[in-house]
C-alpha cells in the first residue's frame, strides 16, 4: 500500500486509540505514582478518544482534511495530563503537515512527523529527554530514510515502530528515576501503541485482542510490578497544585504574542508549564502554589472552561499511606536470566525479580535500587549465582533496609529456597530453612563448548554439548538430548524423587516434551517437571532431589 486513501486515514486514527485503549492498563503500571499527571495510558487514551468523538460526528462524504482537523481539534479539547497534552501535539504537527501534503504517502508521512516532532517539543517549555519526546524525536529523525528506501506503508510502520522500540529501551540510561524502578517511559509506550493502531490497520491486523507485550527495560532489569516512571518528585513537592484549563472566546485584542505572555508569566509563579494553542483555543497546564493567579492570568484574555485543579501533595499523602498499609513485612528478591525463569519466581510468590547471571551480573547500584523499590523493610536477596553473591552482600551498606542473603548459587536452588518461605515466620528462621532445603538438591547445566580445550579429563572441540554440575564438565556429547539424559544419569540415584528441567531460548517446547516423555519412561519412580526457563546460552538448568 503506497498511499493512505480518506477512508483508511480515518481507519487509521480509530485503531491508534483502539490499540492505545486495549493497553492503557499496561501503559497505567509504568507510573511511579497514580497522580494527578500519573495515569498515562488513560490521559492519552482519553485524548485520542477525544479525536475520535470528533471523527464519528462526521457526516459522510468528507474529505482528507475534514478528519485531519478533527483530529487536531479533538486530541486539543480532549487532552488531559503533560501526556495528554504532549500526544495532542504530536497529533497537531501530523494532521497539520499532511492535511498540506496532496497525497499520503511514506514520504510525506516522514515529513509529517518531523512536524509532530518540533510541535510537541515547543509545547514543553523544559523538555527533558529519556521522555515520550525522546522517542518522537527519534522516530522522526529516522522516518526519512525510511521513507526513501520503502515506498510500501506496511513495511515503513513496521520500520518505524522498531526504531521507536529500539529508543524506548534506551530511556532508563536517560532518566534515573526510571532505571531505579526498572521501566520504559510510559509517554513513549503509550505513544508506541497509537502508532502501532496505525500500523494493524494498514496491515490488516486484529487490535483488540492484541496486547503489547510487556518487554524489560534494560539488560539490567526485569519489570516485574515495579513501579514507573513519572517526571516528579512527589516526595519533594514544591509547587502543590495541578492546575488544569481551556481559555475559549478570546478577547478581540488578543494576539499569539499574549499567549506567549501568558506562558512566561506561569512560569513565573511554578513549572510544568504547558501552554498550547492558538488564539482560537488555548489549553493550559500549570504546577503552581498559587492557583488563583494562573487562574487570573488567563481571565485577561478570556474566558475559562473546563477548569481543573487537584492537590498533589493531599494525592501524594494517600499514596504514602496505602503504600505503608500495603507494606510486607518480609519480602523476596531474586536474581536470574531469561523472562521464563523471572516467571517462574514470581509465580512462587518473589516480590522483584531483576536479571542476572553468566556474563551478565548486575551491579550492587542495580540490586540496591529493586531492594528500595520493593514495598518492605525486610528482604531476603536470593543472587542464584556465585559471581553475585559477594555484590549482593555489599547491599545492606548503602540501604536502611534489613537484606538477608541466602547464598544461592543456581537458579534451581533459588526455586527450591522460594519454596520453603513463610511470610509469617522471622527472615531468621526463613534462612535457615531455606539453607537447608539446598542440602538435598543436586544442579547441573547444559551447555555448549565455545572453544576446543581439555578440561576434567574430557577433550572438548568447540560446539560440544557439555554437562556440568559442581563446576565441573561432567559429561559431552554431539547431541542435546542424549547429552542431558547423561548428566542426569550422573547426578541422580535410586533415592532421586524429582528431576526440574528448566529449557532455554535456544530449545522447542517440543523438543522438551518429547525429553519429559524419555525421562518419564527411564525413570518411572521420579516426578518430571519442566518449565520455559528462556535463559540463554544454557539448553537445560536441572535440579534432582
């Protein structure tokens, strides 16, 4: 498809609020706190629903520039919170840019979200990166090329929407607060979800049964209830009110120059300052001490509508107190690699789970900022690796949290630990059966050789499958399945009750299948349990006990 005729432009619009709308919840749990700016995914659902009112009202017959205006009009009068606001203009500089453009094409497309790109960042008066402007910046900088090597719609969004990932992934190392909760910007994923409404449309795809799937913010982390991002501190607020309006039926005398007055004088008296619009319209967002000037100000250029003001510090007290009453009294942190296994854990009751492990073990900055996110003052740190045991340790220095380390070196033995935990006992006592459920488990890993070597006694040529329990190479073989069944022959006996495999990235769920049907038949005595550990460069974990 090489243009974008009226009908599928409309189309389009309607399934970004639509895809927006099935994820607004996921785009809601990346918020550090649920006030009053807080609710991303439901400020721009609730904007681009705006659009779409707008959009319905149409009569039939209209053309590219009757839903363009709608949408520009609607997002404005429907936009709600910094997000909000931020998304109208990014749909501002879009409609306005292609309502010019005598056909919708991937070029002017990308000509157009440069436009939605210089709107939304003159809509802030302090913008800061590692944001949902971050990732329109991007998006738009890269859309040209794009554009200019392909000419087919479905495969630019699909482009697009990568490089849009691929800067999202990357607004951690931007904007600390959100690599200590361990998230993506929430602006930037709720605007990656319009964007990808555009995109199912064009490509024929279903929306509403389609959720984003949740991805982790950085190498570092796992996202595992964490909380978000927001831009504020709301345990330091200065200024106390958010104070929200639309100024309509301007003054006669009014010009662009007193709106960019009205601007610098909120600026005088707070900050968050968002004023966008035009003497027709303006929409203004303000955090102020003084919510009765802002409201003043405005009133000299005409008359107020829709006006807004919440508390933040009142929301933020109630926040602190469901948070003090949520508080646990003890709590688990676990460390491993692969999304399966941080299921896993969390399914087993682990309150955080942050990703660790051969070649990649996170710092003691990375493991102090989930033991601060996690809603105790008690926390059993579960580091499942030997190499992070010692960075787990130097934690309990740099927090005023009590962290107990159970010093797990496997990820079977960190499963087999969460298991014996009871809530209602002392961390005391809970270490130390936890330390002694480990006694009686025997770990191995499934591996491959990366290099040739002799090493335990075996000659080893690169790409051998290898088992290796106690630090050792027990065991090589050409195969994988007939490799794991001899490194379970060597760590199992006749007393052996249960063998855990947990498979990796690199291996078929049928493949595991088929092995548990092996192993169920070799060793009828024995529980077999597996589960989709998604660990990389490790075919199978395994426990037997």
């Amino acid at each position: 498809m090489k243009i974008i005729e009226t009908a599928l432009l409309a189309d389009m619009f309607r399934g970004g609020y639509k895809f927006l709308a099935v994820n607004k919840e996921y785009v809601d749990s990346l918020n550090v706190f649920p006030v009053p700016d807080g609710d991303t995914g439901t400020n721009m659902s609730l904007t681009m629903s705006s659009a779409v009112k707008e959009l319905d009202s149409l009569e039939s017959g209209c053309d590219k520039s009757d839903i363009l205006k709608c949408i520009a009009r609607g997002t404005l009068r429907g936009a709600r919170g910094n997000s909000g606001v931020i998304l109208s203009q990014i749909m501002k500089g879009l409609a306005t840019s292609l309502e010019d453009a005598p056909q919708i094409t991937t070029k002017s497309f990308a000509r157009a979200l440069l436009s939605a790109r210089e709107m939304a960042y003159n809509a802030v008066t302090k913008p800061k990166e590692g944001t949902v402007l971050t990732v329109i910046r991007y998006m738009a900088e890269n859309a040209p090329s794009i554009a200019n090597k392909n000419s087919d719609f479905i495969t630019f969004f699909d482009l697009l929407l990568k490089k849009g990932e691929e800067i999202l992934q990357k607004t951690p190392e931007m904007l600390p607060v959100l690599k200590k909760a361990g998230v993506v910007d929430a602006g930037g994923r709720g605007l990656l979800c319009v964007f990808t409404g555009f995109y199912r449309v064009i490509a024929g795809l279903e929306i509403e049964n389609a959720p984003v799937e949740p991805i982790a913010a950085t190498p570092a982390t796992i996202n595992v209830g964490a909380f978000g991002t927001d831009e504020h501190d709301y345990n330091n607020i200065k200024f106390a009110y958010c104070t929200e309006y639309f100024v309509i039926n301007l003054k006669r005398h009014c010009t662009e120059e007193d709106v960019n007055k009205l601007r610098d004088k909120l600026m005088g008296i707070g900050d968050c300052v968002i004023v966008i619009g035009d003497i027709s319209l303006i929409k203004v967002h303000v955090h102020t001490n003084q919510p009765n000037r802002a409201l003043a100000f405005a009133l000299q250029l005409g008359e107020l509508d829709k006006v807004k003001i919440e508390n933040m510090l009142e929301q933020s007290r109630a926040i602190q107190a469901e948070r003090e009453r949520n508080k646990k009294p003890l709590a688990m942190l676990a460390i491993c690699s692969g999304q399966g296994l941080a299921k896993v854990f969390t399914d087993f009751g682990v309150d955080k789970v942050i990703e660790g492990g051969q070649t990649m073990n996170p710092s003691v900055e990375d493991i102090l900022n989930a033991v601060e996110s996690i809603n105790s003052d008690n926390i059993i740190i579960l580091p499942n690796n030997k190499n992070i045991i010692m960075a787990a340790e130097r934690v309990s220095e740099l927090t005023d949290k009590n962290v107990y380390i159970v010093p797990t070196v496997e990820v079977a033995q960190g499963v087999q630990a969460v298991l014996k935990f009871d809530e209602e006992s002392s961390p005391e006592d809970n270490c130390k059966k936890m330390k002694r459920s480990l006694n009686a488990l025997k770990c191995a890993e499934l591996t491959h050789a990366v290099r040739s070597t002799e090493m335990d006694g075996l000659q080893l040529a690169e790409g051998d499958i290898i088992g290796i329990h106690g630090g050792k190479i027990i065991c090589k073989g050409n195969d994988i399945s007939g490799t794991l069944i001899d490194v379970i022959d060597n760590i199992s006996d006749e007393e052996s009750e249960c063998i855990t495999l947990y498979y990796g990235e690199d291996v078929k769920k049928e493949d595991a299948d088929a092995i548990v049907e092996t192993l169920e038949e070799k060793y009828p005595d024995c529980d077999i349990v597996c589960y989709d550990g998604g660990q990389p460069h490790y075919y199978y974990l395994v426990s037997v006990e």
